[in-house]
C-alpha cells in the first residue's frame, strides 16, 4: 500500500489531528459538565422559585387572617421544593464531580497517589469521627486538599505526554493510524465512565495504569512513522532539482620504459569508468525518524518528454549505502554499469526515492507500504581525472600535503616527461635513511566549471583507479662521473602503500653514499578495470639528503627591561648565553661555536608590534639586529645586539599610565646553510616600563582667581608700561606658574607646551587642530589659536620663544630638567570672534612630551576674558524738575559715566578728583568710546495702575518690569536730546507731586562692542533741597 503524502495532505493531516485532540482531551469533560451544569441549573432554578414562595408567604402573612387557606398551601410546597432541591443537590454530591476536578483526577497517577493518600489517612482514623457526615466531610476535605496539592503540574505533565505523542505523528493519513487514534478514543472514554461512575469521581491506579498503557500505545505507533522524503538539492538544471552522477573519462597514454628510451604517448581513443558513488541527501520528518524506522531505500525511474512520461523498468542507480542522521537520509547512489543517464535534447530520466515502512509501522494484511519523494532529474558529467602534487618543493604550494590547486593549467603539478624532470630541482628531500611514502604526494584532480577540483584517492580506489610507481630505467647521469641517479633508489609496494628507499648500485640500502643524489619517479593513474589503462602520467625527482633535523623553536630566549626614555632600547645576547640557551639544544649532542656558524646561514627577523628594521653583522641606521658569527669570539662577546629606536617603539606611554603590560618582540629565524638541517626560530621580549612622567613645576596662587582652575584675562590697563594707545588684550599667561615654568620632570628630550584645547565651552570656538588630534605636534602651531569659523579670535603668543614645543631649561640625564622661565601672552583679537568671547571662558591644557612620540595631558585650566567696560544705570548727581518752562537738563557728558574693569570712572567729561574718577576723560579715549545712543522714545517710568484703575508710583518697579511709557503720561517728546544733555518737558502740562523714576535706554559702542542699557532719572515736583 502506498501512502503518497504532498505539501496539502500535511494541512489537512495537521487539521484532522487537531479536531480529534480536542474531541479526546476536552469532548468528554465538556459532556460531563454539561450534565453537571444542567443539573445545576435545575438547583439554582429551584432555589429562586424557593426564594420566591417564601417573599409570597411573608406577604401573605401581613394580613395573616384573609390569607390563612393560601399561607397553608404555600407552606406546603416549599416544604416539597425544599426536598427537591436536597434531592438534586445530593444527586449532584454522589454521581458527579466539577470539571476542574475531573481535569485534575485524569492528569496523572500522582494526583491518583495525592488523593488516594489522603483518602486512607481520612479512613485510617475513623474512629475518631462520631457522625457519617462528618466522616464524608473529612474525606471531601482530604480530596480538596490532596488535588489542591497536585495542582496544574499534574494536569500538565497529562498533557504534555499526550501533546508529544499527537505532535510527533506528524502528517499522516495510514488507516492503521486512524484504526490506533480510534482505539485510543474508546479506552479513554471507558476510562472517563469508570472514573465517573464507579470511582467516586477520581481515577484509581488501574484505571491510571490503564491511561499510560493508552498513551504509550499510540505514541508508539505515530512516533517514528515516516511521512515524507524530500531533496536537499545541489545541482539545478535549467531551473529544475537535479541529481548529477559524475563519470571518469580520459584517454589513456602509452608508457615505453626500457634502458635506452623513457618516452610517453596520449592516445585519441575515449575510456570511461564510473566514479564512485554520489552521496544524495533527503529531508526526512518528522525528524526523529530512525534507520529501525525503515527499510532500505531505492529508486522508481521514468523517462520523461515534454508532455509525456512513461515508467522505466531498467534499474539505472543503485542504492550503494544509506544512514539517518538528524533528520536527513543520506543515500550513496551509483550507477549501474553499462547504462547511460543523458538522453536526447527531448528526453531526461527522472528518479524518485522509494523509502519503505518498517514492519511494525505496517497494518494486519499491510505488504510493501511506502513514502516516495519528488521526481527529480538524472543528469551524467564526465571529467577527466588527472594527477596533482600534494607536495612539490618546485610549485608555489604550501608544503603541508593539503590540496591546493589554483591555476587550471598546471593543476597537477610534476613534470610531464622524463627530461623535464631531469632540468627541474627536486619536488620532495628526505634523508637517505628514510623512506618516502609516495602515496603521500599525489591525489587526483579535475576541472569544473574551470576550477581544479581534488579527486581524493578513497575516490578514485572506488572508481577502480589507482596509483603505481615506478622508476625509469633509462640512465639519469649528474657530475664528471655521470653517475646514474636512476640506481640509488628503490620503490617498493606493500600491500598498497608505496615507498621510495635509498640504495647503492650493489643494492646496499640507507648507505650515506646516496647523499645528495636525485632518482626520478614515474607515477602513473591506472585503470584496474580497464587492463591497468594509464589514465595519467607524470614525473618527479627527489634528492637523498643527509639525516634531517628538524627545526627547532626556542621561543622567547630572553626577555629584557627597558624605561621608556630619550634613548633606543639596546639589548646583547652574548656567546655564554647562546651556549647554554642555544647551542646546547641543537642536535643530539648540542654544536660548538664553529659547528653552529659552519651550519646556520645569517639571520632574519619579523615583528607584528613594530616596524621592524634590517639585520646586520654591523650597527648603522635602521639595522635593527645584529649577529656576530664569529667562531673565535669571545663568550662576554655579544651573538645578538638588538636595538629599538624610540620611533619603532612609538606612542605606548597611554598603555603604561593605565598599567598595561608594554612590550616588543622581535621573531628571530636563523635558516640552514643546507637542506637537511631545519631551521632554528627563537623571539627576543622587552618591557617596556613608564617612566618618571613630567608634572608641573608650580603654581603662583595670586594670579588665579580659582586656585589652578580658573584665571581671569583682562585688558591692558591704561597708563601702564606696554600700553598702546587704545585698549588691548596682552595677557601674560606664562605668570600663573611659579617662576614663569609650566613643567618639571622633563627627560632631556623632553619638550612641552600649552595649547587650546580641543573641546571648548563657548559655542563655536575651537582651534583648528590638524586632524582635529590633539595635541598639535611639533611644528604645528594649530593648537595656540582659538578660531570661531574661519576668524581667530584669540592667540597665544610665545614670545622670543622660537617654535611650539619647548626643550628644557637643561639637559641632564634623567627626569630632572624643567622649563625655562617662559613669556606666554594671551592676544585677544579685535574683531567679531574676539569681541564675542569676552564673557566667556576658554580650556587650555599643559602637555609634555617624554620622548618625540610619547605625550601626555598634565592639567588643563580654564580662562575668563574680562569685558572692559559697563555702564552705570544711576547718573551722577543728576536728575529732572517738573514744571520747568525752559525744560530739565541733565548734562549727560559729566552725569552719564561707566565703569571699566578696575572701577574707573569712564566718562566724556572728567568731574572728580579722586582717584577713581581722574582719569575718567582719559579713559573714554582710551576705550575709544562712542557717544551714547538714547531710545527715548521708549523711555519708561515706575507708575501702575492698581487694582482701582488708579496710576500710582510703585517703588518695585525696575527697569525690567516697567511697562508704562513716559511718553504716556507726560506726552510725545517729554524727553529729548540737545547735544549731550537730555531735557524734560511736561508736555501734558499736569503737575507731578511724587517723585517718579524715568528708565531710558541707552547704547554705547566702544572698541571692544557694544553695551546696551536702561539709565535711572529721576523726575522730581520741586528742585530737591541740598
């Protein structure tokens, strides 16, 4: 019987296993509480109808006389509902149980051994329950308690075991399926009705038993039952899956091999031979599917045309070997001898696999059922196996013996006669006391799709193909003597593996006298179905060497300590070392000096963490090793000196200040002077350890506003040495350290700086840094300007310092050195990107420098740019009278002042003789100030209206808060301008008799910005008494 199943059988599969999972786990319960609801129901409608006679006989009773024959009739049918609602509820008691109970009782047989605990204590301890209702109380209570306990873990570990046997059937449709799913239905509802009906309403270990024996029944039967057979494609072919079996094809060659001729011949006549078999992979579910699941596969063929397709009896592949693992089938598949898979351009052979059932899948009366896959196309490719080198000395390959053919026309390497091989060097050494496994060297090759694929030799064995070796008989002479080569080897084939050995002429094997010598080998790729047909040829030479040695890794022969400094690193590795830690290690018995010199060749070095320098017998510049291989120095004399420049030890001093490990490593490789002798490697390891780092020399505490965090720039004062004319900025900022020196600790290399810092706290300044890196380097001065877009807005100027990073003041050995007293000035610009950092701050940071390449932050500081100028809002001495017919003046050129950042008085007219107010013309020069402007026409004043509608003076008011225009309240034009005085006239006429506070605006512009103000006059009734 055949159970053919498609991708529309598994939904339909899936949906009626669903259904009958419902019908099994939830129809019969649903059935019971369906009864039990009903029969509730009838309770709950018993007892209204109760609640209802008794409201109808309390009514009645209210006339109790009238209604006496009613009251009696009523009674007595309560009396009857009473006994019917008892007799229900104790139906209900007896022959049912809640669904929540019934779900929890069918769960398992640990709710069975719950209850069934509880149960026995209740009913060990009978005696001490003096009434039968009792006794049944105590047993439902034990019931509750006991089924309580078991909770949902028991009905879940049901449902699980259930769910998992469901699941794992998978998609099938089997009528022996059907007949165990349907067989499985009527045990468990016997199981329910006994439950119910027989049991008190709980399952008891029978019946429990009974339950698992079911379950495991039909998982059983569904668990491994294979349902489909799917292809895990590699090939398509127009679009459609595809099966390739590839066939071996070649024409074969004609070897002549005798003293006198060693020549080759392909011929033109085509052999074929089938390769070995193709592994197809097949999709299986379910997955859990087993090989004791099936029984061995095989294929059904046809013969298909574009419209039309008919059966093939004729069986093209056969079924070579097969295994389940993880869900796929894996099938070796090969082709039956003598057939051929390519048809006509009008005609492809298709295959389907044909997996059977095991027997115990199988029905009563059930023979040969079966799942099939997909047809899928056959397709046939021919290739030409060829000879390919897993080790040839003369190819660019690695020497591992791994295939590695990347160039389609030499993939098999060798040579293809026998005098190429003559000219070419030596394709494998080994010594002359050892043997060559010849097999070892070769594997097959061939081209797809033009890339070289390897034909294993496992393969090729499949496919009857094979490798034999032989060597030319034909004299190969070398040197004066022209002494045959050919006569100093042997090949030799024990039960298949093939060797090559050394031999004298006289037959004497492993004799040092083969040494250096080079014998040729013919390998050949033969057919063994085909009487031994040569399907490939080539040639190869090997040499006889003495013993090899292997190489030898030393690893890290030394490990050196190193401060960074000024200073390259040098490190020696003497001959008393190398004798103990080298030469002693070499060979069985170790080398002498002169051995090791007459053996290794000179040394080269490598490095990952470095640019790694040249090696030499003498030191110069950019040798970064040099070796003395001289056989008569001296042991204190130095084998190795090695030597890092800072530069090849570079910026490391981030990693050292973090407390990382620093270090550099040389890998050192002495090659032989020989073949045969191995190579020897070794490392040399510096620490590199941190240095006694730079720190700032001082500090002068008087010169910081904020003790080393924030310092105040301010403008040159007038009248002082180094003034100019007008106002400018030429702060000394080299004052803030103790004794003008920034930094100490310095190596005489050292050098150090201050620059802007890379991260501002005024929007949009920063310097322009090269590469935005900080800190700007040697020769580059984008760190000492502070820019906003492309104007510079302040600059450090270094004066007869020379150029940016500053060498110490000496140069002692060591970290002693400090800076020379330095002339630092910080030059605020006078234009837009310097008046507009006044108010604000600005970073700068103190580097050093340890040696060129490293540098460190040592402390950044803040610094304010004082504005050189604020306006007074009170007028001097000056104020407006009300009702004066000329008008109030106030002479603004000696009344309106301001004050610059030492507290001067800075006004157009000078008026004072103190201190402070002296100088006040001079200073408006100085300042270069302009005449104030006056809005006057948004002039303010301190009056409000209050709560009443009243205007009244309001002390509170401010210049900010004010809302009420002068204009308002002493008409347009009250206040006006006359050269530099400003006079009040009350144009409303109306006489103030409270003294009322005018706000004026006004602007001044001087050399670094403008100013903008409200000045306070006041506006007096009368001419205030002196």
């Amino acid at each position: 019987m055949l159970a053919g199943v498609g991708c529309k059988d598994y939904d339909d599969d899936i949906d009626k296993l669903n259904n009958r999972l419902d019908e099994l786990t939830t129809g019969k319960i649903a059935t019971l509480e369906s009864q039990l609801s009903s029969l509730q129901t009838s309770v709950d409608n018993l007892k209204s109808a109760d609640e209802a006679l008794g409201k109808r006989i309390d009514e009645l009773k209210s006339d109790a006389d009238a209604n006496a024959k009613d009251i009696e009739a009523l009674e007595k049918a309560q009396e009857q509902l009473q006994k019917d609602i008892e007799a229900i509820e104790k139906d209900l008691s007896d022959n049912y149980v809640t669904k929540s109970y019934l779900n929890t009782t069918l769960s398992s047989y640990a709710t069975t051994k719950y209850v069934g605990d509880a149960v026995a204590a209740v009913t060990q301890n009978l005696g001490k329950f003096t009434t039968e209702k009792a006794i049944q109380d105590a047993i439902n209570a034990a019931k509750d308690a006991a089924i309580k306990a078991a909770g949902d873990a028991c009905k879940d570990a049901f449902q699980t075991s259930f769910d998992a046997a469901v699941a794992s059937a998978n998609l099938v449709n089997e009528t022996k399926l059907t007949k165990a799913i349907d067989d499985y239905d009527v045990k468990i509802k016997q199981y329910l009705e006994d439950a119910v009906t027989k049991e008190d309403g709980f399952i008891n270990k029978a019946i429990a038993q009974a339950v698992s024996d079911a379950v495991a029944d039909l998982q059983a039967m569904i668990s491994g039952r294979l349902t489909s057979v799917l292809l895990i494609p590699d090939l398509y072919v127009g679009g459609i899956e595809t099966i390739e079996l590839k066939s071996l094809s070649y024409e074969a060659w004609k070897v002549t091999s005798t003293a006198s001729a060693e020549t080759v011949a392909q011929g033109s006549t085509t052999s074929t031979t089938a390769a070995s078999a193709t592994s197809v992979r097949y999709n299986v579910s379910p997955s859990v599917v087993t090989k004791e699941d099936v029984k061995e596969p095989s294929f059904v063929f046809e013969k298909a045309e574009v419209r039309t397709r008919a059966a093939v009896s004729e069986q093209l592949l056969s079924v070579a070997s097969w295994d389940i693992a993880g869900g796929v089938l894996t099938v070796d598949v090969k082709k039956t001898a003598g057939t051929a898979l390519t048809l006509d351009a009008n005609h492809v052979y298709t295959a389907a696999l044909k997996v059977p059932l095991a027997d115990k899948y199988l029905g009563e009366g059930e023979v040969g059922t079966a799942v099939y896959s997909d047809y899928v196309a056959l397709t046939e490719t021919a290739i030409e196996p060829k000879i390919a080198a897993l080790i040839d000395l003369n190819s660019g390959k690695a020497t591992d013996g791994k295939f590695e053919c990347d160039e389609t026309a030499t993939h098999y390497h060798f040579s293809a006669k026998y005098e190429d091989a003559q000219a070419a060097d030596p394709s494998f050494t080994e010594a002359y006391n050892k043997p060559i496994d010849l097999l070892s060297m070769v594997t097959g090759c061939y081209i797809d799709n033009d890339e070289a694929k390897e034909i294993t030799k496992e393969t090729l064995k499949a496919a009857g193909l094979e490798f034999r070796f032989a060597l030319p008989t034909k004299p190969y002479t070398v040197g004066d003597n022209d002494t045959d080569q050919q006569k100093f080897a042997s090949v030799a084939n024990t039960d298949g593996a093939w060797t090559l050995t050394s031999k004298l002429p006289d037959g004497t094997t492993n004799n040092q006298a083969a040494i250096d010598k080079t014998p040729i080998v013919r390998v050949e790729l033969v057919d063994v179905n085909n009487k031994n047909a040569v399907v490939d040829v080539r040639y190869f030479k090997v040499q006889w060497l003495r013993e090899k040695i292997a190489p030898v890794d030393l690893e890290i022969l030394k490990t050196f300590n190193y401060t960074l400094t000024c200073n390259a690193f040098t490190g020696s590795f003497t001959w008393e070392e190398m004798v103990t830690k080298v030469l002693g290690k070499l060979g069985e018995n170790g080398l002498s000096q002169a051995e090791f010199i007459a053996t290794y060749a000179a040394p080269e070095i490598t490095a990952t963490d470095h640019t790694v320098g040249t090696v030499a017998q003498a030191a110069a510049d950019g040798v970064e090793l040099v070796y003395n291989f001289d056989a008569a120095a001296a042991e204190s004399a130095a084998a190795f000196t090695w030597t890092l420049s800072p530069e090849q030890i570079g910026n490391v001093i981030a990693d050292l200040i973090a407390g990382k490990e620093v270090k550099k490593v040389v890998n050192v490789t002495i090659p032989a002077q020989n073949a045969y002798q191995g190579k020897l490697t070794f490392s040399f390891v510096v620490n590199i350890k941190k240095p006694t780092l730079p720190s700032i020399y001082g500090y002068d505490s008087s010169f910081w506003h904020s003790d080393y965090t924030l310092a105040y720039v301010y403008p040159i004062q007038y009248n002082t040495p180094g003034a100019y004319a007008t106002c400018a900025y030429r702060y000394e900022l080299d004052r803030l350290f103790a004794d003008s020196k920034p930094v100490t600790n310095l190596l005489p290399c050292g050098k150090w700086d201050i620059q802007f810092a890379k991260k501002q706290p005024a929007t949009g300044y920063a310097p322009a840094l090269t590469g935005n890196t900080e800190p700007a380097g040697e020769t580059d001065k984008t760190g000492y300007t502070l820019k906003k877009g492309a104007l510079d807005a302040v600059q450090l100027n270094y004066n007869g310092m020379g150029d940016n990073w500053y060498a110490p003041e000496t140069t002692n050995t060591g970290a002693v050195n400090a800076a020379a007293a330095a002339d630092i000035t910080v030059q605020v610009l006078n234009n837009e990107a310097g008046i507009g950092i006044l108010k604000q701050q600005a970073t700068l940071k103190v580097w050093a420098a340890i040696n060129p390449y490293n540098h460190i932050e040592l402390t950044d500081f803040n610094v304010y740019f004082v504005e050189p100028l604020k306006i007074n809002t009170e007028l001097t001495n000056a104020y407006f009278v009300d009702q004066i017919i000329s008008g109030s003046e106030v002479d603004c050129s000696k009344a309106f002042t301001m004050t610059d950042f030492k507290d001067y008085i800075v006004a157009e007219v000078t008026t004072g003789t103190g201190e402070k107010e002296k100088y006040a013309a001079e200073l408006y020069a100085y300042y270069a100030v302009n005449a104030p402007a006056w809005d006057l026409a948004n002039a303010k004043t301190n009056l409000k209206k209050d709560a009443n509608g009243n205007y009244v003076v309001d002390e509170a008011i401010t210049a900010e808060t004010a809302k009420i225009k002068a204009a308002d309240r002493f008409g347009v034009n009250c206040i006006t301008k006359n050269g530099s005085k400003l006079v009040f006239k009350n144009i409303n006429g109306v006489k103030v008799e409270k003294t009322v506070q005018l706000f004026i605006p006004v602007t001044v512009s001087h050399k670094w910005g403008t100013m903008t103000a409200n000045v306070t006059i006041e506006l007096h009734p009368e001419e205030p008494a002196n």
